[in-house]
C-alpha cells in the first residue's frame, strides 16, 4: 500500500504527493540482493580463475577486479541494509554459455583440451559475465532514479564504472590472448594427431586373420604360408605335389582319349 502525504500551495490548494511504496522499496532491496548475489559468485570465480589461468597479464587483471569486487559487495551490503533489507550471502547462478549435452559428450570423448584452450574459453566465459554485470547495474541505476532513491546511485555508479572497466579490459584484449593461445591449441592438435599409435604399422596379424591361417594350414598340410600385400599366397610342397597329381591326370585323360580313337579308327577299316 502507497504512502501518500498532501501539500498546500500559496491558495490553499491542497494536491497530493505519492511516496515510494513499500512494494517498490522491497522491490528494490530485492534487485539489491540479485546484484549481490551475483558478486557472490563473482568472486568465487575470480579466486579460482586467478589459480587456473596461464597468463601472467590475465592473473594480475582478475587480481585488480577481485580486490574491487570485495568493495562492490560491501556497497551492496550498506544500500541493502539502509532500506531496510537483510544482505544475502547466497550465490547466484551466472550466465555462463554452456554447449548442448550431446556436443558437450562428443568433444570430451573424442577431443583432449589443452591448457590453451582452456584459457579461451574462460576468457569468454569471463566477458560473458562482466557484459551481464555491466546490465544490472545499468539496470539498478535506472531504476533508483525512477524512485528518486538518489543516495543510492553513487555507490551503484562506482560498481558500474568497475565492470565496465573489467569488460572494457576483456574486450581489447581478446585479440591479444587469442594470438598467444592459439599456436599453442593448434601445437597440441598436432601432436595428438601423431601420437605414437597412428604412425605404427598396422599388424598384420589379427585374431581373425591367425584363425584362418590356421585353417589354410588344416587344408595344405605339410607347407607353410606367407602374406603379401594382405593376401594370403600358398608357397607349399603339398600344393606343388597336389599340381603334379592334377597334371598326371589331365595327361592320363588325353592318352586314353587317343586310345579310343584309334579303336574306333580300326573297327570302322574293318
């Protein structure tokens, strides 16, 4: 319910002045505590980024912001807690982009991640959520100025020069950090594509491929066998003595075709 107060003016003319309700002030305190909660994990971020990351002028950049958002909370804390409100210590949810399950499964089983590539993600992961910061607090300006809360858009203002410059810092230097981090992800690429597995020969013998030698060797016993080119050539005495026994018979066969021939040829004289 509004809190409503009257004037007079110079005639006596009574009108009527609206005061911030305390629907809009818990409103507020409530947008208060998001932005809150927002820098809440903000920070947990920034202190493992600062463990994780591989470059030297990222580590001291996320150390800088870190030492601001301790202030930015503690801002926070005193606008919350002089409307009224009670500061959160809960965590929110950042905005990071996150890949759908199905792609996410396929680079974790078929692709390794190296420290480079690590390192970019997380930087845009990192301008995604200073981007987002920069919003809120754009937001929780405007909206103090609708509700003519002037004290409070100082402290707001500075948490929001802070981000900017974060994300300003973010931007420019994306090109920078891409271009020391990528020889390095295609390196790593390159390496993996060599590993020691692909350039060995392929074996030439399988479990399959000894079962059927096995077999070929049931079938021209008393030889051996030898592979070329992935075919399998019979280089037997069985095979060479199975050869001649085919060619004695062929020669056989042609002899008693001429015997017969030379019958028939002298019982036709007769």
């Amino acid at each position: 319910m509004a809190m409503i107060s009257y004037k007079a003016d110079d005639d006596c003319h009574i009108t009527e002045v609206k005061i911030m309700t305390h629907h809009l002030n818990d409103k507020f305190v409530f947008y208060l505590n998001i932005a809150l909660a927002a820098e809440n994990s903000a920070l947990e971020r920034l202190q493992s980024r600062i463990q994780q990351t591989i470059l030297e002028d990222a580590k001291q950049q996320l150390q800088h912001h870190l030492e601001e958002t301790i202030e930015q909370q503690d801002r926070l804390r005193q606008l919350i807690t002089k409307f009224g409100g009670t500061p959160t210590q809960e965590k929110a949810k950042l905005p990071i982009a996150s890949p759908p399950e199905s792609i996410a499964k396929t680079m974790e089983n078929t692709m390794m991640t190296s420290a480079a590539e690590r390192e970019l993600k997380e930087s845009i992961q990192d301008t995604i959520i200073e981007n987002a910061e920069v919003t809120g607090y754009t937001m929780l300006i405007q909206m103090a100025v609708k509700m003519n809360v002037a004290d409070a858009i100082p402290s707001l203002r500075q948490n929001l020069n802070e981000e900017e410059e974060m994300f300003g810092w973010l931007r420019a230097n994306a090109p920078a950090i891409f271009a020391k981090l990528w020889p390095q992800v295609e390196a790593e690429s390159s390496s993996l594509n060599l590993k020691p597995s692909s350039l060995s020969p392929t074996p030439t013998t399988t479990q399959e491929q000894q079962q059927l030698e096995e077999e070929d060797d049931e079938k021209f016993k008393g030889g051996s066998t030898a592979r070329h080119g992935g075919h399998l050539t019979v280089t037997t005495e069985a095979v060479s003595h199975r050869a001649n026994i085919t060619a004695d018979t062929v020669a056989e066969g042609k002899r008693d075709q001429k015997r017969h021939k030379t019958t028939r040829k002298k019982g036709k004289g007769q």
